[in-house]
C-alpha cells in the first residue's frame, strides 16, 4: 500500500503498480522527455555546456515514453478528475497522438509563459505546454478566471556552490495554480516524476495531500529536504 505525502525513490511505472484505482484526485507533472538540441552553439554555459545537454539528454533517466505510463495515470485517477502533463514544443506530435489514443478526454493545451528566454536556432524559446486532460465527465476548473496563459518566472533554486538544484525546477506558484484549480482541500495529488520536489511544496502550501516518485537519488534526497524545509516552516495559526 502506499503512503500519503510521501516521496519514493523508485521508478514509479513500479511504484504506482501500489496505488489503488480511481484513488487519486488530481496528476500534476513534468516527465523527463528530451529537450530540443543545441549543438550549434559554443559560447553557452550552465548545463547547455556540457555535450550530453547540448544534444537535448538533460537527465540521466531521459527515456520515459508517455505511452508507458499515461494508462497508470488513467487507472489511478479518480473519475472526472484531472490530469496535467507537461511537454516541450518538439514532443508535442507524439503527445498528442499517444492521448488522443488513450482513454483520456484532452481538454486543453495550457501555455507557460517562462518570462524569461533560451537561445535556439530560430526564435528563442519562452514558452512550455501544459497538457490539461480529463477522466470521465467534463469537471470545470475551481477558478474559471484562470487564463490559458500562465506567467511565473523560470526561477531555479540554487546550490551552495551556485549550481542549479534541479535543471527544470518549475516554479511553485505554476503548480499551486494547477493544484489549486483541480482539487479540493485534503486532495491527493500525485506527481509520478518528481523531481527536486516542487510539487509536493505547492500541495503543503494548499493544504492537499501527495505521493511522489523520483528515480534519481541526488533529487530524491533534494525534494525530501525541501519538503521537509516547508513542513517545518511556522504558519499564522
């Protein structure tokens, strides 16, 4: 069986194997697909230096297909419930096609605006997507204001030797929108790719519950920290 808030250093095609059907209320996450390449440029810096990145192998585990675990998704979610998966522009063909063959309703293609840009060959790049799926019957979001374009800078956390904690960290509040549109106080939220924890931070901070995965060690034992960090931290009441 599995546990509430908690985060498991597993490969979740594996740990979701102990999740009961139709007992999550809302999957919010960033599998690790591949980037766009960019070998064509010598003077970047951070992880596009390295040749590995610079060929779009950001992670070490970069090889999830959505086809693999987007029927776990559907078994655990619970009816008319929702499911967001984010994508970049070059996976968004494959996306598409493996949802619309699955059980999943898509809804709508959500926009993150990063306010800040990358280099690329052509136009910079600015902006990730947001797969907004459905289970079941059409479900409205909690706030209907809420536009398709979502704004929160691209700000990543850093280590004391000023590298990054994680090199798609994806800000809290993006997520906290996301959670907070989808379920209700007390939900479970599951996020199978759980990087350096951010989602597990944006449901303490809304009074939901979560069940992570995350395969890497180093961001594991990061997102147990940084949850633990926002456990401990005093509230007004």
């Amino acid at each position: 069986m599995i546990e509430l808030d908690k985060i498991y250093n597993e490969d979740c095609l594996e740990g979701m194997k102990r999740i009961p059907d139709g007992s999550v209320d809302c999957i919010a996450t960033d599998p690790p697909y591949k980037v766009t390449a960019r070998g064509g440029y010598t003077t970047m810096s951070g992880y596009w230096a390295k040749d590995k990145a610079r060929k779009g192998d950001i992670f070490d585990h970069n090889n999830c297909d959505i086809a693999d675990y987007l029927p776990e998704f559907y078994r655990v979610l619970a009816e008319d419930a929702h499911c967001y998966i984010m994508c970049n522009h070059s996976n968004l063909p494959h996306f598409f096609d493996v949802i619309n063959k699955s059980d999943f309703h898509f809804t709508k293609l959500l926009v993150w605006d990063k306010q800040s840009k990358i280099c690329g060959t052509y136009y910079m790049g600015q902006v990730e997507f947001i797969f907004f799926l459905r289970k079941g019957k059409n479900k409205p979001i909690n706030e209907c204001g809420t536009s398709d374009l979502l704004s929160f800078a691209n700000k990543r956390d850093k280590n004391a030797d000023g590298s990054n904690v994680h090199d798609s960290q994806k800000p809290v509040a993006l997520m906290r929108t996301l959670i907070e549109n989808s379920t209700d106080i007390n939900g479970i939220v599951l996020d199978p790719f759980m990087g350096s924890g951010t989602t597990a931070i944006a449901c303490i901070k809304e009074s939901r519950h979560f069940i992570g995965f995350e395969l890497n060690k180093e961001y594991y034992d990061k997102a147990c920290e940084r949850t633990q960090e926002e456990l401990s931290e005093p509230t007004l009441f």
